[in-house]
C-alpha cells in the first residue's frame, strides 16, 4: 500500500509550520515586551536601532571626557582662586610699603610675606592633578572632546598661569620674576620703584581675576553639555523603547488572525488527508 503520506502536500505541511512559528514568536512579543529578536523580523527598526546604539556609545565616551574635565576645571578653579587670594594680600602689602614712614624693619617683614607668597605660588603653579598629571600643563594645551565639534582644555597652562602675565605696554614678566622684583623693591628699592611695583601687583589682580573668570565659564559650560548629553540620552531611549516595545493590542490581534488561519490550513489539510485516504482505500 502506498503510504498517505507520501500523498499530502508539501507545502500544507509548510504553511501549517510558518504558522505555529508566528504563533509562537506572537506568543513571545508579548510575554517579553520586545517586539522582535532579529534583523529579519524589523529590519527597519533594526537598523536605527543599531544607530542609536553607536551614537549612544559616542556620548557615553564624551560623558565620561565631561566628567574627567570637571573635575580637572573645578580643581583649576580652586588653585587659581587661592592664588588669587593671595595676590590680594599682596596689593594690600604693596600699598602699605609705600608708605615712606615705614621702618626699614617693618619693610622686612612685609618682603618676608612676599618671600612666603612667592614659594605657595611655586608650589601651586606645580601643582598635580586628581590624575598624577601636572594640573597646569607646560606646553601646548590638553583638549578633551565633548561633543562632535567641541573641544575643551580643563585648564590653563602653565605658560598662562605663570609665565606671561600681562604688565602693560605689550610687556608680560614671569610671576616669579614679578614677585622677585617686589620683594627687592620693598627691602632695597627706591619709592619710584616701589610705587612701579605697586602697578605689578594690580596687574596680577588683573590676571588671576580673568583666569578665575574664564574657569567659572567652563564648568558652567562642561554643566550646560551634561544636560544635554542627558536630554539627548532620555530621548534616545525613548526612541529605542518605542521601536522595541511590543504593542500587545496589535499583537494580540495578529495572533488571533493567525491562529484562525492556522485553524483553517489545518481542516484544509484533514480534508485533503481524508480524500487521499478514500482514493487509496478505493
């Protein structure tokens, strides 16, 4: 006898297994939330899914470089904000060495402050970083990126914290040959020369006043690009929900759909199943 079988049709078979694996994968939509598992079952989504996720990977990097970098500005701020502190001690001394009824011993005592300004400004212009790195770096500036475009330097160099500071006339003196000469012009100077340091000293005010300021501007800006960076995440993840979460309404109606139709291929394949078996009996 020849096997039923052998009789029935291939592709019945085939619809009735594509139908059960709908079903099925329907079945896991809803149970999980996710709406596809594959390429294949979304391609489109897939594939901005797949954008999402490096752009996702870029700005985490460039969250990172903000953090690293605030840390680095704000610790700038701090030193530059002690140094210039202590600049306006040193103005007040200048004023009060200017005073021509001063004893010399008294002018001995205002150069031996000078002298233990000079040696803190040494130690903080040479300073390290929360990292083990000079805070205030010799030579070309330290960029970090945090945004496409967008490159900052946490701090300032060491070249314009310390070396050219602006004296007026398009001059620039060093800070430690400016309080070199302060500090002779109070012990030994003539009033002429102190009074000339006297400038020096509101020119450092000048400097560190502008360096602070120009701090206080990079962290509000390092702060203005972390919210952004975290809009852009929050909707970026929306985004990714919408094109992963599963719509269980719709879902559900494609499985009854399919379940109808799977009900459907299967009395189609009894039919034909029974009248292959009467032809074979006949």
């Amino acid at each position: 006898m020849e096997s039923i079988n052998r009789t029935r049709p291939a592709d019945a078979i085939q619809k009735q297994n594509e139908l059960s694996r709908l079903i099925a994968r329907n079945q896991e939509s809803v149970a999980t939330g996710v709406s596809f598992n594959r390429p294949s079952e979304a391609p489109s989504s897939w594939l901005e899914i797949s954008s999402i996720s490096r752009q996702s990977t870029i700005e985490d990097s460039w969250s990172n470089n903000i953090g690293r970098a605030r840390i680095l500005a704000q610790q700038a701020e701090s030193t530059i904000d002690t140094m210039s502190n202590g600049v306006a001690r040193i103005r007040e001394l200048m004023v009060l060495a200017n005073n021509e009824t001063l004893a010399p011993q008294d002018r001995d005592v205002i150069a031996l402050e000078l002298e233990s300004f000079q040696a803190q400004f040494n130690q903080l212009t040479q300073a390290k970083d929360n990292y083990g790195g000079q805070l205030f770096h010799a030579g070309d500036p330290i960029e970090m990126r945090i945004d496409t475009d967008v490159l900052v330097t946490p701090a300032p160099t060491l070249q314009a914290v310390s070396v050219d500071i602006d004296i007026g006339g398009g001059a620039t003196q060093s800070l430690d040959a400016i309080m070199t000469n302060m500090i002779d012009a109070v012990r030994t100077g003539t009033p002429a020369e102190r009074a000339d340091q006297l400038d020096r000293a509101k020119s450092l005010t000048d400097h560190f006043s502008s360096l602070l300021g120009r701090q206080g501007v990079l962290v509000n800006r390092l702060d203005e690009q972390e919210l952004r960076l975290q809009d852009s995440r929050l909707n970026t993840t929306e985004r990714r929900t919408v094109l992963e979460k599963t719509d269980v309404a719709q879902a559900i109606s494609q499985f009854q759909s399919l379940l109808v139709n799977l009900e459907a291929a299967q009395r189609i394949y009894a039919q034909t199943a029974s009248s292959s078996l009467i032809q074979l009996i006949g």
